[in-house]
C-alpha cells in the first residue's frame, strides 16, 4: 500500500510546479514590458526636452549634469554634435571664438531647414561651466568637435580632425553627413560691411568733387599730370632716376600685398565676410598697381602694345 500511494503523492504536485513557472514567466514578461515602457518614456521624455532648448535657441549649452544625461546615457536615439570649449574672456582663445561662429552657422542653418528633425542636436560645453566633462573625457585642448552616436561609444572617427581640415561650417557639414548620414546646407547671414564701406568712400570721394565742382580743373590737365610723371620718371629705358626705383619698389610692394592677402583669404579659417573683404581688397592692389607699373613700363619701351586699366 505505501509503494501504491508514493506516485500519487508524486503526480499531485506536478501541476502546482507548473504553475508557479507559468506565474514567474508572467511576471517576467510584465518586468520587461514595465522597464520597455519607462525606457520609452525616459527617451521621450529626453527628445521632448532637446527640441524644447532646440526651439530656444539653435546650439544647446551643457553643463556637466546635463551632458552626462542627455548625451551619455542611455537610451537615445539620435546623434549629438558636442563642441568642447573655453570662450570666457579670461582663457584668450580667439580660435574658440572664431569656431563658435561658424559652429552657430552650421546649427542654425540646420535648425531653420525643412529637413530639420529629432534625430541631430548640436550642443556646447564649455571648460567654465563643465571642467567634470573635460576631465571624463580626458580632454585637455580646445576648441574640439565630437559626435555621439545613438548607440555605441564614440569611435575615432567621431571625433573632427581640426587641426587638418579647419572648423569652417562647411566643413564640419562633410564630416556630420559622413557620420549621421544627416545633409546640412550651410546658409550663411549676409554680409555687408564690404558694401557700406564701397558706398561710403564713393559718397566721401562724390561729395569732395561736389564742393570743387568749381574748380575740378587739375582733374583734366594733362600737362599737370605728364610733368609729375616726368619729375620722377625717366622718358628711355636707358636711364634710370633715383626716385624712379623708389617708386617701383613701392609698387612692387603694393603687388606683394595683394597678393599676400588673396592667399590670406584662400587659406584662412575666419569669418567669410572678413575674408572676402581681403580678398577684395588684395585683388583691388594686385590690379591697380600692376596696371600703374605696366603703364610705367611702357612710357619707358615706347612701342609697347600692352596696357591695363592705365595706359
């Protein structure tokens, strides 16, 4: 009799076992769904919150808190462009300055375009107000750029090679769309400090010949202006005054300038509209002085064909 009841005694308790795994599979599946739900709140949450600052203003700055919260931790979504300065009067960086220019360029142009969306922020910290995330990071120079991924740790690559390539918005536009597959078209505001300064020599110049207008004589006597030439000038190529070769050494000067500040337009990382304004300016010497020096030139080689601008 007791061999006979052992298995029924055994049997009996097969089905309470199977329960209470059925009931810890449930709980385990509430578990996962309770923290899939708080994951998606936190996230929305998060991205909630970055438009809001986005909305405000185009770059979001960060302190040591935020950082560590929006950009570090998990979870995300979406990329974040982080840039690392020092632009307190105090730590003198003008490359800071001028980075952070063209850093607003490149965030508002992404921020007012039609493909603008939840999955890029831009964003700043700086040394003064997140020394914590310097010393994380073990960061000890600045200005630097780096991008953070939606999932992972930021690779090499995330990080702008700016020592090679330069911090102009355009640039770091390549580099973004490299790395987020996100397109940036750089709109830059317009500029014109050239023009107003254009019109005001134009006006200075006007208004001095309009209080002369009686007498704008010398402007049309060239006698006047052939007798100067000649003071200084020698008529033959045979012959040279002293003044003479102080003159083309000027204008040789003047030519070296320009030329100077063509390549310091070209190459330079500042501002756009300042390097235009050089630019303008070194072609403006390049071509007047080139052309007073051909005009000199040929007044000496009579029978030379070729003038510019001055004959």
């Amino acid at each position: 009799m007791a061999s006979s009841s052992s298995p029924s005694s055994f049997s009996s308790h097969l089905p309470s076992r199977g329960c209470l795994l059925f009931l810890l599979f449930l709980l385990l599946c509430v578990q996962l769904g309770e923290s899939q739900k708080k994951k998606e709140n936190l996230l929305a949450e998060k991205v909630e919150q970055l438009m809001e600052w986005s909305s405000r203003r185009s770059v979001v700055r960060m302190n040591g808190d935020k950082f560590r919260r929006f950009v570090k931790a998990p979870p995300r979504n979406y990329s974040v462009i982080v840039m690392f300065t020092a632009l307190q009067p105090q730590r003198q960086c003008s490359v800071c300055r001028q980075a952070n220019e063209e850093y607003q360029v490149l965030a508002n142009s992404w921020r007012y375009s039609s493909a603008f969306s939840n999955k890029l922020f831009f964003t700043i910290v700086d040394y003064d107000e997140g020394a914590d995330v310097f010393q994380q990071l073990n960061m000890n120079s600045a200005p630097t750029f780096m991008h953070f991924p939606p999932k992972g740790k930021p690779k090499r690559a995330d990080t702008f090679d700016l020592q090679r390539i330069g911090f102009a918005a355009e640039q770091l536009a390549k580099w973004i769309a490299d790395r987020t597959d996100v397109h940036i078209r750089v709109f830059r505001p317009p500029n014109y400090s050239g023009t107003i300064a254009l019109a005001l020599l134009v006006s200075l110049v006007g208004g001095l010949l309009y209080l002369r207008r009686n007498n704008l004589e010398f402007i049309y006597n060239k006698t006047g202006w052939a007798m100067a030439a000649l003071s200084y000038i020698h008529g033959s190529s045979q012959a040279q005054f002293v003044a003479e070769s102080h003159i083309i050494l000027l204008l040789n000067a003047a030519i070296t300038m320009g030329m100077v500040l063509l390549n310091e337009a070209a190459t330079s990382k500042g501002d756009v509209g300042k390097r235009r304004i050089i630019c303008l300016v070194g072609l403006g010497l390049v071509v007047f002085f080139f052309s007073f020096l051909l005009s000199i030139f040929r007044s000496k080689y009579h029978g030379y064909p070729y003038s510019f601008l001055i004959k």
